[in-house]
C-alpha cells in the first residue's frame, strides 16, 4: 500500500494493523513522518511500515502497489487531474481518495481559515465524476461521508 500525503500515519498503521504485508507512507513534512514512525513503533508495526519524505508530484517510484490512499491530500491540490492519473498508473488494484465538498457554512469557514495559509480546493460530486471519467478510470464508486467524499477507482489497464 501506498500512503500519499501520510501525515501522522493513521491510516498506514491502521492498514497495516489490517492485514497490509507492506505500506509506505510518504509527506513532505519531516515532523509528521516522525509522528508516524512512533506510531507505527507503538501499533507494533514498524516493521510493515516504512514512512520517507517525497513530493509525489515529483518523485518517480519505479514500481506499482497493490493500493494506493490519498486521504486528506486533493484538498490542495491545485491540478486534480495529474494526481489522479499518477496515482492511477502506480496502482495495481484500487485507489482510495478523499475529496472535500463544496457549499454550506463549514466549507465556507475552513476556506476562510485557510485563506492565508495555503491553497484550499472543494469540489462537487459532479466535478468529482467528472475528473475520474476524464481520467479513464474503472468501476469509481462515489459514497458521500459527512462533509467529504470517499471515491474507490481502478486503473483502466
């Protein structure tokens, strides 16, 4: 498995307390990759999960995983579509995303909290739809969760 965008590691531990043989979780923030090495230590599985500092735009893994997982990740993305299709092509099986819903009071206020921090993109399910159809992916499923929508896809080939 492929953690992108792993913060703390949440979701590589949990994956890995799963059933996962191998996860790699990669950021850009050197203090979260340390937050996740602890507690994958503490889970009792650090020797599944391995957690380096790359920019997946940038950087070329030479290989394929089974599943890829971009939670909390396309919230700042600027170009949607390049992650997908990157993702998509370094997935064997399925890819997980997370996308954050436009609209209402809540979306409003944390695109007002983070005006000044950082680019903050929201989406709707059409746009959603959209994107993955653009891209050429297979068998997308689209299950709205609260303020966010959870999109499973494989890749065409």
């Amino acid at each position: 498995v492929l953690d992108i965008g792993c913060g703390p590691g949440h979701y590589s531990v949990a994956l890995a307390k799963l059933g996962a043989a191998e996860v790699l979780g990669i950021d850009f923030a050197d203090g979260m990759l340390e937050v996740a090495k602890t507690r994958a230590a503490n889970e009792g599985v650090a020797g599944k999960c391995r957690f380096e500092k790359h920019d997946f735009a940038e950087y070329n893994f030479g290989r394929k995983f089974d599943y890829t997982v971009l939670m909390g990740f396309m919230d700042y993305i600027a170009d949607p579509a390049a992650v997908i299709r990157k993702a998509l092509a370094i997935t064997a099986v399925r890819a997980c995303f997370s996308f954050p819903l436009g609209g209402g009071i809540l979306a409003w206020q944390r695109q007002l909290r983070y005006k000044s921090r950082c680019d903050l993109f929201m989406y709707s399910e059409e746009q959603v739809q959209k994107l993955f159809a653009d891209c050429g992916a297979k068998n997308v499923h689209l299950e709205r969760i609260d303020r966010d929508l959870f999109v499973t896809a494989e890749p065409a080939n």
